[in-house]
C-alpha cells in the first residue's frame, strides 16, 4: 500500500472514531482540521494534499459529509429537538441549521418532516 493510501485511510477511520466520541459527549468538540493531522503525525498540508489526491476533495469534506450523515441520522430516528440535537454536535443551533441547509439544501426540520413522510 501506497503511503498516500496509508494516510488517507487513517484519516477517514479517525474521523469516524472522533465523530463517535464527540456525540456521545466523550470529546468536548469537533477538532481542528490541523490538530487531525498533528495526531495522524503528518502537516496539515500533506494531510490536506494527500486526501485532495487520493480522493478528489480536500478533507474538510469528508468531515462535514460524514458530520452532516450522522445529523440527519440522529434528525430522523430521534424525537429530540433540532436545538438539542445542535448542542450534541457542539453547535450553536442557529449556526447547525446554516450549516445543514449549506449541505443538504434543507433545513434540519425539513429534512426531518420529509424522513417522516417515508
């Protein structure tokens, strides 16, 4: 394998595990993109290069694609509030629906009212 691969895929399955940690209150907050690559032990602009390379968009992507799948899971299969579901992904609410409807196109409560129609 590819040192290039290497990395990349220590980066997805660190974002995976971090996400994880932070909804279930373990981690404080979402990291920095900088400090992801300080524990992958590389710079931030190899890590960003090398992602860009072997997968055609710059990590911070990923990180908000895999943020935003997580959100609409928890949106759609809970009852909690919009609000409260913001606080668990350590965003203010009014900036997660900014946030979501830049994503998704939808709003947090749009999205949910169009799950529940399925």
């Amino acid at each position: 394998m590819k040192r290039s691969e290497e990395i990349t895929m220590q980066y997805f399955a660190f974002l995976e595990k971090h996400i994880q940690e932070v909804i279930s209150g373990a981690v404080p907050e979402f990291m920095e993109l900088n400090e992801i690559a300080g524990k992958l032990a590389v710079s931030h602009k190899h890590l960003t290069d090398t992602v860009k390379k072997e997968r055609g968009q710059h990590p911070c992507y990923f990180y908000d694609e895999k943020i935003i799948n997580e959100a609409k899971a928890v949106i759609k299969d809970s009852d909690q509030s919009i609000a409260e579901i913001a606080r668990v992904f350590t965003y203010d609410p009014s900036n997660f629906s900014k946030f979501f409807k830049k994503m998704t196109g939808t709003t947090p409560g749009e999205f949910r009212k169009k799950s529940k129609l399925k």
